[in-house]
C-alpha cells in the first residue's frame, strides 16, 4: 500500500472560490452528500452484503448549533485510496457516473457553499488506514494551495465509513422553518430508497419517513350511488429521443397541504417537486389555477428517463421538450385508456351526509372529554414526580443501538428538573472523546416537561482505551464527570453565568445529585 501524505487539488482550485455563491437551498446542498452515499452503495453494493449479512445503508445527518457545524456519516464503502486523487479536485468527473454522483463536483460545491473550513474522514473496504483531509479555503485562496496534507489512522480493515464536518456554518445552519423544510424536503427525495429498505437517513438521530397521501376511494361523482373506485392511474408512454416516463398520477382523499403536484423522479430519486407547496410541479394546464379542487388534490410520482439535471440536481435539463411531455400527459389521462381521473380531481365534493356528521361530532366530543380527563392525570403525575424527584424510580436501561448502549437519568440543579440521556459508543467514526448538547439527543428519546442533555463518550478514543479501556469502575466517573461538565457549561450559556459560577455548578453537582445516582453502569 502507497503511503500517501500528500493529496493534489489542482487543477480547479480556482472554481473553489465561487462555489459558496451558488444558488443552494440547504436541502439541496445536503443532498448531495445522501447522493455521494447512495452512489458508493450502489457501486459496492455486493461486497458490502457479503462482508455484513445484515448491511444497511445509514446516512447521518447532525446539526451542532453551539458548534456551528454539520456533521454527515455514512456507512457506505468509503472513499479508496486509488480514488483520492479524482475525489477531491473540482468538476473531475467519475469513470462511472451513471447513477448518483455524476459531475465530481457534489461533496465540494456543498461544502464550500456551507463552509470556509472543512474537513474529511473516510476508510475503504479492506484498508486499515483511515485518512483525513481539511479544507481551510481562505488558506487555499491566499497561499494558492494546490496539495494538502493526508491525516493518517490506523483502523480495523472491515470499517467502512466517511464523515464530513462542516465548521463554522454560521448563516447557513437550517433552524426553525429551515430546519422543517430540510427535514420534510430530504423525506420526499429519497422516499423511493427508504421505502425499497435501501437507505436509513436519519436527521439528529431520528430516521426519516415519507408519508405517503391516502387515495381516494369513491365512485365517480356522476354516479354518486355506483362502486368505489381507487382514483389512481398508472402512467408509461414515450416521446421520442430515448425520452419516457413511468409512474403514476392520483387524486388525495383527504387534502394534505404540501402533498400536491407531481415528484418528478431521475435515477430513483426526486430532483423536481420535492416537497411544499412553493416547490411541487403543477403544470397548469392540468392542475388548473392555484386554490382550485385539481391543484389541491392531484399528486403523483412520475419517473423521467434520459433526461438530463442541473450540477445542483434541482431541475431536469427539459432542452425544450417540457410543452411536449405536458400535452401528451393531458392526452394520455383524456384518452380511453385512462380514468376520468381530471374530472374527478375537479368536480368530486366530499361533503360528509348529515349521519356522519352527528357520529363525527359525538365522537369528537367524547375523544375530547377523554383526553382532557387523561391529560388533567398526567398533568397531577408529572407535578408528584416533580415534588418528589428524589424517590422517583429509576429509568429503564435504553438497549443497544447500533455501536452504543444508551440509558437515561434525571437530576435537579437549581430548582429545574434535568434529564441526562447517556451513551457509551464504540463507533470509529466518531471522533471526540466527549460530546455534550442537546442536538444529540433522539427527538423520540427526549422526556418532556424537562430540560433535555445527552452526553456521549467515545470507548475507543486513543485515551480511553490507554487509561479506562473496558473498566466500567473507571468508565462510570468519567461519565459522571463528564455530565457535569457539560451540564455546568450548558447552564453557564444558558443564563449567561461567569467561570467562577460554572465551577460552582460542577462542584455542586459532583457532591449531590451525580454522588447519589444509584445504578450499576452499562450493561454488557
């Protein structure tokens, strides 16, 4: 094995410096480190079935807001070492770029776009080196930089992973609404992959599921009284040019806002009409103008054959035959062969019969009294726990997930009502030794009507396994230590509290509530 030290970015080191004017939604640009995943999948895909009977692909997507970093994982094959000349120099394109990653430019036109610094960790199936690259742009730029230095690291020869970390994201770190749109935007693309069980893609923790809109099951509106009928029409026709399109259109029973439109899928996943109502594709000639019954109602999933993408993989290159493929879609859902699927979508009503009505209303009024007579119970319960933490029973011990065991304890620190999530890891793409914030924990594990901090501690950092190795007699003060710490610093931020206060905290916190926690450490 050559022992690479050095990796050349030229030539293109000049087209580094724009890439953060592109015109990125944070989506998009997240995406293409899921495409990068998929792609090495694909290409792997035999070799890494055969080395783990259970495989899956798992994408990871984290956001440090108190780092200001994104931090994508990804357990797929690994960049190989023959490969790291192509892979980090601009617009050097694949040998094989028939499925997701084609332009060689996704990971560093996302990056750049994200970030001025950034870095990469990867290892290959069968090496045991693990390498990493850093790209200080401003350094690139100033000191015109056309090689950078490999990081090596010896690991096991059956790890296969690669983690980017974007730092000091600053402006473009998703929150809030953003957060919402990334979340519902990447669901919708890969739907096709996670609904095929080919790709888990978990956003802080938590893997993503596209729900897919109910279809309407009612006669057709000019026979109210005849037989149900599934308002869904499967679509396959050609336009010439080595052009087609398969799939299917259908009418939602009941509306979901932001299901509308048509996903237009290439290579299996959706590169137009993602998601929401500002992004779905609605041609108006069939979805008629915006509020009316067909453009509400109508969805569908429609898979575009030849056609080309943007380099941002946000819009199909049409080369003029978008009015064609409009036309013959009309033509084909107006022919024999089709349901009157338009006409349904426009002048079908679903006004409920005064029967359902008065079971509806009933139902909802007894639905309702029980759930206020429920929530007044678990209102009293929570307050008992509160007012009586110290004799609260201790949590159930979370299980083993993945490469971590898991487990759970709640504490009080200045009248507030703590829950500490704890994980022990042995994951090798997992760099630091100690991590602390609330990003990482699972939104599903989070305790409500509680302040909510996950600690993780790496069992295979270079200093546990010198000093703790599997010892859990060393490993649970650690552990306490490190909650402490963390916990001191969150709420130092949190009100603002000077250094002085935050050893205070941390004092006070090792000789009360973390001395007289009761419990025999992780599982084996």
């Amino acid at each position: 094995m050559t022992d690479i030290k050095k990796v050349e970015i030229r030539p293109g080191v000049s087209i580094l410096s724009v890439l953060k004017h592109l015109n990125y939604k944070p989506w998009f640009a997240l995406a293409e480190y899921v495409d990068n995943a998929i792609d090495s999948y694909l290409k792997n895909q035999n070799i890494l079935e055969r080395l783990e009977e259970d495989y899956q692909l798992e994408v990871g997507l984290e956001f440090k807001n108190d780092r200001n970093q994104i931090v994508i994982t990804d357990n797929a094959a690994g960049i190989k070492e023959e490969d790291f000349p192509r892979a980090f120099r601009a617009a050097e394109v694949p040998p094989d770029n028939t499925k997701l990653s084609e332009f060689g430019m996704g990971m560093k036109s996302a990056s750049c776009w994200f970030s001025d610094l950034w870095e990469v960790r990867t290892t290959s199936i069968g090496d045991n080196i693990e390498r990493t690259v850093t790209f200080d742009m401003n350094k690139i730029y100033n000191d015109s930089l056309e090689e950078l230095d490999i990081i090596e690291k010896t690991v096991s020869s059956n790890s296969h992973y690669t983690v980017i970390t974007l730092n000091k994201v600053d402006k473009k770190m998703p929150k809030g609404l953003s957060m919402a749109k990334v979340k519902s935007h990447l669901s919708s693309i890969y739907r096709k992959y996670i609904r095929d069980d080919n790709l888990v893609l978990k956003l802080r923790g938590e893997p993503l599921n596209y729900k897919e809109p109910k279809i309407m099951n009612r006669p057709f509106y000019k026979d109210p009284e005849g037989d149900p009928i599934k308002w869904k029409q499967e679509i396959e026709f050609d336009f010439g040019n080595d052009f087609s399109v398969k799939g299917f259109i259908a009418i939602m029973d009941p509306i979901e806002n932001g299901k509308s439109g048509l996903a237009l899928f290439r290579r299996g996943r959706v590169i137009e009409g993602s998601a929401d109502s500002d992004d779905g594709f609605r041609p108006k000639e069939i979805f008629g103008t915006s509020g009316s019954f067909k453009y509400k109602r109508l969805f569908g999933e429609l898979h575009m054959d030849g056609f080309g993408v943007s380099h941002t993989k946000d819009g199909l290159q049409w080369e003029d035959t978008q009015d064609d493929f409009i036309k013959l879609l009309i033509h084909y859902l107006n022919s024999g062969i089709s349901l009157p699927i338009l006409q349904q979508a426009a002048y079908m009503r679903t006004t409920p019969k005064v029967k359902d009505m008065e079971g509806n209303a009933k139902g909802a009024v007894n639905n309702t009294v029980k759930s206020a007579i429920e929530l007044k119970q678990q209102f009293e319960n929570e307050i008992n726990k509160i007012k009586n933490l110290d004799e609260r029973p201790k949590e159930p011990q979370l299980p083993l997930e993945g490469k971590s065991y898991k487990k759970q304890f709640h504490l009080s620190l200045h009248d507030e009502n703590w829950v500490v999530h704890l994980e022990a890891s042995y994951d090798e793409s997992i760099a630091d030794m100690i991590e602390v914030g609330e990003d990482i924990v699972p939104e599903k594990d989070k305790v409500q009507n509680a302040s909510n901090i996950g600690v993780r501690l790496s069992l295979i950092h270079p200093f546990m396994v010198a000093f703790a190795s599997h010892d859990k007699k060393i490993i649970e003060p650690i552990l306490r230590i490190s909650v402490a710490l963390g916990l001191s610093e969150f709420v130092a931020k949190q009100y603002d509290l000077g250094s002085d206060e935050v050893y205070q905290t941390f004092n006070e916190l090792l000789s009360g509530s973390l001395s007289k926690i009761e419990d025999d450490g992780f599982d084996e």
